[in-house]
C-alpha cells in the first residue's frame, strides 16, 4: 500500500497546478523571545464545539483563526547558463520569473509569521495578503529544513494573531480545521477528524552534507488540503494553533483523503528558535533506535511492548558520556512516554543543546533514570546564531565579498553573487580562487549577495562546491571543505 501512496505537499509551486504530480512537494537566554498565549481573541478561549444545544458548531474557532492565517506568494527568478554566442544571435538570456504561492499564520502581533521551509525556499521576494486584502512585503527571518518550518516578517503593529495549542493534549478522532489558501482561494477553513498521530512519512530527505536530519512525527487528519495550503493552520476547536500544514498523501496531485501537519510541540520550539538565533538550534542524544518488538519485550522481560530500543550509541555522545548502553530500552524523555521513533525524535526536538533531560529506561529488568545533557551536531552544548556563523564562515574564508557591479550583472547574465574583493589565508586561498572571482552557486543554492554567500557557508559542514565566474566569462568549480 506504501508504495501506491506518493506524497504531495500543499504548496503551488510556479503558480500552477498540476495533476499528474507525483512526488511530495509538499537557550537558555534570557532574551529568548516567547510567542504570546493569546492572539486577542480572548472572548472565545473557552469555546466548546459542542454547545448545550447538541450542535456540532466551529465558527467562533473559524473566526479566530481566518484573521491570523495569511496569503504568501514567492517570486523566483531562474537564470539558465549565459552564453556570449546566443547574445550575438540576438536570443533573451533574461532571468525567467517563477511564481509560487503557499499559507502562513501570523505568529505575533508586530509581524512574525510561521509557514513551511518548503513554500519560501530560493525565493527573492515575498509578499503577503492578509484576510482584509491588506498587502505587505516579508522578509525570511530563518528556515529549517530538518522540520520543514520557516519565519517570516512583515512590518505591521496591532496584528490579530493565533494562540498556540498543545499538540500533546492531541487526541485521535478528535475535530480540527484546516485553514489556507488552497488553489489561491484564500481564506478557507476545511474540517475533519485526527486520524493518526507521530506519522513519519519520509518526505523530508537526510542531507549529512547539508546537516539536514529530518524529525517528523505528523499529525495525520482528514481536513481536506490542497496545494497553497502548505504553512496554513491546523487548529483544535478552541481555535487554537496545534499543527503548521504541510503535506498531503495523493496519487494526483490534490486531495485525496489524508493531510499532515507538524505539530506544535515540534513548530513553535523552532518558530522561537529562528526569531531569536536566525537558525534551529537542534538537539541531538546520540543514539541509534528502533521500536520494541515482541521478542525484544520477551527478552527484556517486559510485561508490554512499550519504548525504544537501543542499538547503537555515538561514540562520545550525550547518551554515552550520561551512561545509557546499548540494549537498554529508553520508556521516557521527560515526562513524555516514547514508543516509537517518531515520538522520541518529536520530544527531543523540544530541548535545545545544553538542556539536561531526565531519560527513564529499561534496564536488567527494572526501570532507572539518568540524566542526559544534550548537545549541538558538533558534540558540544554551545547556541550558534546566525550572526556568529557568518563571522566564523568569513574568517574560514579568508576572503573580502562585496555585491557585483551592474555591468558585471549585464555582461554575465547575472541577478546578482558575491564577487572576492581581497584575498587573503584560508579556505578560498588554498584551493586557488583569484581576486575578481564572483560566487554565483554554493552546493546548487544561488547566491545574490556577501550576506547571502556568508550565511549560507555558515550554515554548511562537510564538502562545499562553489560556481561562479571571473569578470572574463570563464566558469569555474571548487570544492574544499568545512
């Protein structure tokens, strides 16, 4: 059955629908920002579904949330590889304008906005419409591609905004609204039930290189969902935000039966993160799982088949250096019971690196606790931003970027890149990159600016592959490491 189902996410990529798609497209600071409780809608915070009456009602949970859900449309200029001979034939190497739109949910009342990685990424401009047509133009404040999520910003005071939900109090048959912009029809709420909880649905790929490690533990309903309702709200009938839209499972394209949605134990840990650090600030206890089995049970000697086995440690990880061994069987994060993988990724990603975690196992037939202090990827406990990425990146580099000239854009065809002004020790340096060199790609993304190239560098361990051009024309590659 798996393998008839393939994954479409609710974004409308370059404006247009199509119906034989197949695939998904679908600290510790104290200055740490915490997204409100209430979104100023406060006469509707005790709202039941279900009144004295017997009738089964969500408009006050629809007018709560329509206000707070916006509009996103994302403009992408795609440049081809210039060629002098073509512009000697008189043929248009211009840029080709891509379109795409998707939803969001306003956040906070002076302008932040959560909606998914996958509607703003490689996008140059991003303009919102809010349910009163009101028009804005946003700036991407982060994204995550490990959890699909990304924030946004427009400048705005006095926003209607939504009051966030607890995923975990979540429960399987309950009512929940979808509300988006499904086909550029903005403003529509949808309803359905939960189906399933902690799905892990493999639409997110893992990226080592890119440090890209997926966490999905879905939200699964049967609200019904299209393309453009990516990044829109799922709320409970309270009107309260418990998931971000993101994917639907369909063998055309459209709706066909099932949506999900990441939580909001998941996605408001990383909306907070990406407003205060510009990045997700990911935690990692370093272990290899796999679900409990009966015969592991049998083995262990449990009296059910609850928890997630150990298989392997990372040599010289929180878990490791905490004590946890192979074969144990981990039963608690927190207070939160984990009896799949996905529901051990889910509460993980609650906590950031350096954060102490109580961790219950199974061990030699009785449980214990241990204490677990999470790290970062790179096996310490430190809070990188993105402002200290970038100055790390820069000075690995070694290098002076400045913008490129408009008659460098001219003459190349280019939108934009950063061009090495002055070179000096260090990684450009050693793998042969000259002065005048303009850095157009950095591992297929597009670079429009120093601040873009930086960014994107502080962001990469691992190899890095960089295209660009010399002010003659000539296309050159390097590869080095980070």
């Amino acid at each position: 059955m798996r393998k008839n189902l393939m994954f479409v996410g609710a974004a409308l990529i370059g404006g247009f629908v199509s119906v034989a798609a197949y695939e998904l497209i679908v600290g510790r600071s104290t200055q740490i920002v915490n997204l409100p409780s209430d979104g100023g809608y406060a006469q509707y915070a005790n709202y039941a579904a279900l009144p004295a009456d017997g009738t089964l009602d969500f408009t006050a949970a629809a007018e709560r949330s329509v206000h707070a859900v916006v509009h996103v449309k994302t403009t992408t200029k795609v440049q081809g590889v210039y060629n002098p001979w073509l512009d000697f034939f008189g043929y248009d190497q211009s840029p080709q304008v891509q379109q795409g739109t998707g939803s969001g949910v306003i956040l906070s009342q002076d302008g932040y906005i959560i909606t998914n990685n996958h509607v703003v990424e490689g996008a140059q401009t991003l303009e919102v419409t809010l349910n009163n047509n009101k028009t804005y133009e946003a700036t991407l404040i982060g994204a995550d591609p490990s959890t699909d999520i990304a924030v946004i910003k427009i400048e705005e005071k006095g926003l209607p905004f939504m009051t966030w939900g607890n995923s975990d109090d979540v429960r399987v048959g309950q009512w929940v609204l979808a509300v988006g912009n499904p086909f550029d029809l903005t403003s529509t709420v949808t309803a359905g039930i939960v189906s399933a909880k902690a799905r892990n649905i493999n639409l997110l790929n893992e990226n080592r290189t890119e440090e890209i490690f997926p966490v999905e533990a879905f939200i699964q309903t049967d609200a019904a969902v299209n393309p453009g309702n990516s990044g829109g709200a799922l709320v409970n009938t309270r009107g309260e935000l418990i998931g971000i839209n993101t994917a639907i499972a369909s063998r055309t394209g459209v709706y066909s039966g099932y949506s999900f949605a990441v939580p909001a134990s998941i996605a408001k840990k990383i909306a907070e993160d990406l407003m205060n650090f510009g990045s997700a600030q990911r935690a990692f206890i370093g272990v290899r799982i796999q679900e409990v089995t009966q015969e592991i049970a049998n083995e262990k000697g449990l009296s059910s088949v609850n928890g997630v086995f150990v298989n392997s440690l990372t040599e010289g990880g929180a878990a490791a250096d905490a004590g946890i061994v192979e074969g144990d069987i981990i039963l608690k994060v927190g207070e939160k019971s984990v009896n799949t993988v996905p529901e051990l990724q889910e509460q993980v990603s609650r906590y950031r690196p350096g954060d102490k975690v109580n961790v219950t196992l199974w061990r030699n037939k009785k449980m214990q606790d241990i204490t677990v202090t999470l790290r970062n990827k790179d096996g310490n406990t430190s809070i990188i931003d993105k402002a200290t990425a970038s100055e790390n990146a820069k000075n690995a580099l070694g290098a002076e970027l400045a913008n490129i000239s408009e008659d460098e854009k001219s003459k190349l065809g280019l939108q934009g890149g950063a061009k090495v002004i002055g070179i000096g020790p260090g990684k450009l340096q050693e793998i042969g990159i000259q002065k005048g060199f303009i850095i157009t790609k950095i591992n297929d993304q597009r670079v429009y600016s120093p601040d873009e190239a930086l960014s994107i560098l502080g962001s990469k361990k691992g190899m890095v592959e960089i295209e660009g051009y010399y002010p003659n024309g000539t296309r050159a590659y390097y590869g080095f490491g980070m």
